[in-house]
C-alpha cells in the first residue's frame, strides 16, 4: 500500500471495514419509495475495480482525462474511485452548466470518454465479465489524479491540474489533526465541480468512515437540512460561512421555540472556508451551542490543493465586525507575506505567498499562465517555487495570517471563486451592451450579491423611437394586408 495514493490507502480501509456503510445517499421518498440507498465498503471497492477493469480495456490510463457527469451520489464515487484505480484523471462536470462553458471545457481538456448515467449504466451491465479484484497498478505520486476549472481573469475558466501526493497529504493531514477514525459521519455538501468535495469525499473514505450525502431538494432547504444532518447523525461538516450563517439561524429559532433544544447533538467539528468568517459569526454560535462543537477556519487556493492555513477558534472574538484569522499552516507549509520582493513586518501588509511541495501542476495545458502564478521565490537564489496568491494578507504579533482584501477583481460568492472581469467578458460580447461593470455589492450579514452597470450601444430613447418605428410599421404592413385580403375576396 502506497500512503501517497488514495484509493489504495482506501483499499486497505476497504478490507479491514468491508462490511461498514461507506456511503449512504439519501432520495427523494415520494419518487424512490425509501428514504436512503448504501453501500458498504466491500460493495464501493468491488463496483470500483469492475468498472476500473473495464476502462483499462477501453484505454484509460496514466495521464488519460475522464469527465464524470454525475450528479453527486454512490455512482459518482464509484466512477471517481475507478478512474483512479484505471490510473486516469478525473474532471468532474456540471450538466447543467452553460453550453458554451462546458464546450470550452471539453475542447480544452479532450476526455477520452464522459461517463454520465447513461454510459457508466452500460459499463456496469458489461462488468460481469471483469474482476472484482484490486488493480496491480501504482501511479507516481507526483502524477496528475484530477482536474477541476475555476473562474478565469481573462474570459475563460482556467484548469488546474491536481496530483496524487498533494490531494493525499491534505487529507491525512485533515484526519490527524483532528482524530477521525471509522465514527466520523461527513456531510457531502460541496458541489462535485468543486475541489473542496474531495476533502467530503475522501476523509470519512480514508478513515473508514461514512460519506452522508443529502438529496438536492433539502440543500435548498435550511429546516429540511437541519432535519436531515440530526437524523443522519453527522459528526462533521465542511462548509462556507454563508451555508453556516443559514444553520446558525435556523437553530436559533427552534432555541428560541423550545429553550431545551439540543441543536445537533452528533456534530463535532464545522470546518468553514471559502470566504471570510466573521467575528460576529463566532460569537452567535457559541452563544447558541458554547463550545460543544468545535469551528476551524480554513484557507487555500485550488492551486495549492485544498487548504494550507488552519485556525482552530477555541474563544469567543473580542471584535464582532473583524475578519477570523486565516491562523498557521498546515504540515510542511510556509506563508512568506511578501511586499517588494522582501518579507513583511509584523502588521505590515502584504501579497500572501505559499510555500510547499503540495502544490497542483498547476494549470492544465498553460505553461505561461502557470509561470505567472508559481513563481520563484525571491527570498532564495536556489530554485524555490511559491504560489502567488493575489490575496493581501499580514501578520499578526503571534504570526497567525490575517487576511485583508484581494489585489484584483476576483470575490467570493457563496465560497464560489469568481473573477468579476470574466463576468464582463462574457456580458460584452452581447450586441445591444457597449461597456459592463460587475461590482459585487455587501449585504447583511457579511454576505455579498452581484449587480452589473452598463451603457448601451444605443441610447434607451433611440431604442424607444426605434420601438415605435417598428410598431408603426408592423401596424403599416398589417393594413396593407388587409387591404390585399379584401381585394381578393371581393
């Protein structure tokens, strides 16, 4: 077993918990008729080599893209755990995301085949011929494993390019500073596009804990949430602070219906990141539940793998409106604040910079776009490549990592990464707007929502005048057949 590759660290979890569920997904009970469909991790590991075995034969391996068009579920985890064990790469896709993104994506990427319901149903109906046994393949840990796009500054979404030894080392991480072993219940929260769904996925996987996953409609609704987490008995939540200020209320108000409410009883731990998390969101929180359920902070680009900075909150915040700090790093992590070219002071600000070797590749197929992000490091002659943040950040007296703002135009809405110059982009290509500007706009609660200005190519009277042409001579044009009708008639 290779500690540096995950689906074979799973294999060995899957052996020694093999009757233990390891997902369990919940459905829709007017449509399916029950409330859940599992699996164990006996059943995950063998429906996995089976299909692995089968992609093997049809030509994937080291190197070789898969795009999974699945929604989020036990198929989409097996498909995920099979292109891995076939020694592929895997790109999550959103069906439902525009035509013309996923087209860009596609042609970028060149998937050797797309599994969605339809293709992986005619995989699974042909496995019967293939083995159920482990794969006798181990990939070079520095090999690529995933890929998953982000928002771009340019107009186009940018691919970032993950490998085995990086996506590895953040999860082990996660599971030793926090203890998680085989009673760890996670909540699958994250949409599948999104790297963060691989700590959701793989963390209860590697621990031979259970993968919890809600049907859409309930992730829609805050009560129905509430419901489901108390019921499936989660211990462990990752999530941005907007979804965690919706929980936060919610509970509030069955407290306040019922003073002895115990909210969540099973839940032990909330890692939030995504976005910054306030004073104010702590302080509320542990009025609510005191410190029975432990918040930690998270920070990290896709670039650098999941998160790379962590803070433990242990004591309420002095200062309601002031950011969480971002904390320290994680295992063999540095963060250099940098201002020209030199490191920063204490209090002083700066671009934050990362330091390890649990980088991505970096960006698929785009030497020169990478080169502007991994840059060399300016601290050191040797060769020494840091990770470009674009984010302002400073120390703090203890060294914690405060985060202060961004260099550029990129935000956080709902823990999604936006570029507000990509949105304009896309807003100036339509013919009748001449000039877009996207600001994101600050709303209660530290939550945030996008409105675009613009001029038109036209003035809006010109295209009233316009208007009224057009309608006088619809109304011209429908007398004069009229007039040709009756003619004919008579």
């Amino acid at each position: 077993m290779n500690k540096k590759i995950l689906h074979q660290v799973f294999e060995h979890i899957a052996e020694n918990f093999s009757d233990r569920i390891a997902v369990e997904e919940a459905y829709k009970e007017e449509q399916q008729g029950k409330q859940q469909r599992t699996i164990t991790y006996r059943e995950l590991n063998a429906g996995a080599n089976k299909i692995a075995h089968a992609l093997q034969e049809i030509g994937v391996k080291e190197g070789v893209v898969v795009g999974l068009s699945l929604p989020a579920g036990i198929d989409y985890i097996i498909a995920t755990l099979a292109v891995l064990k076939a020694g592929g790469v895997f790109m999550p896709l959103d069906a439902d995301a525009p035509p013309k993104r996923l087209e860009f994506m596609l042609k970028k990427t060149e998937p050797h085949i797309i599994l969605n319901k339809e293709s992986l149903a005619k995989i699974v109906s042909d496995t019967d011929k293939f083995s159920d046994a482990n794969l006798e393949i181990t990939p070079d840990p520095q090999s690529a494993n995933y890929i998953i796009f982000t928002s771009g500054s340019t107009g186009e979404p940018k691919a970032i390019l993950g490998r085995h030894v990086s996506l590895s080392h953040f999860i082990h991480w996660e599971i030793s500073t926090f203890g998680l072993d085989e009673n760890v219940r996670a909540s699958l929260f994250a949409p599948t596009t999104f790297d963060v769904s691989f700590r959701d996925i793989f963390v209860p996987l590697l621990c031979g804990g259970t993968v919890c996953i809600p049907e859409l409609d309930t992730m829609r609704n805050t009560p129905r949430l509430v419901d489901w987490m108390e019921n499936s008995r989660i211990t462990l939540v990752h999530c941005v602070p907007t979804m965690f200020r919706l929980i936060r209320k919610e509970l509030k108000s069955r407290k306040a219906i019922n003073i002895d409410y115990n909210p969540l009883p099973e839940l032990q731990n909330i890692l939030l990141a995504g976005e910054a998390l306030y004073g104010s969101d702590v302080i509320e929180w542990m009025d609510l539940v005191e410190e029975r359920i432990k918040l930690t902070n998270l920070y990290g680009p896709s670039e650098t793998t999941l998160a790379k900075i962590h803070y433990r909150i242990k004591d309420k915040p002095l200062e309601p409106n002031r950011i969480i700090p971002l904390g320290e790093p994680i295992s063999n992590t540095a963060i250099l604040i940098l201002k020209d070219n030199r490191l920063c002071k204490v209090g002083e600000i700066g671009e934050i910079h990362i330091k390890t070797p649990f980088c991505s590749h970096g960006y698929y197929k785009e030497p020169e776009l990478t080169a502007q992000s991994f840059i060399q490091n300016p601290l050191t002659a040797d060769s020494d490549i840091i990770y470009k943040t674009g984010d302002l950040g400073r120390y703090l007296p203890d060294h914690q990592v405060e985060f202060i703002g961004r260099l550029d135009s990129q935000v956080k809405i709902n823990g999604i990464r936006i570029e507000l110059s990509e949105i304009e982009s896309h807003l100036f290509a339509h013919k009748a707007i001449e000039r877009p500007v996207v600001v994101a706009h600050a709303l209660a609660e530290h939550e945030s929502k996008l409105v675009c200005y613009y001029t038109l190519k036209e003035s809006v009277q010109s295209r009233k005048e316009n208007a009224q042409l057009l309608k006088e001579r619809d109304s011209i044009n429908s007398m004069k057949r009229d007039n040709t009708d009756n003619h004919s008639e008579s």
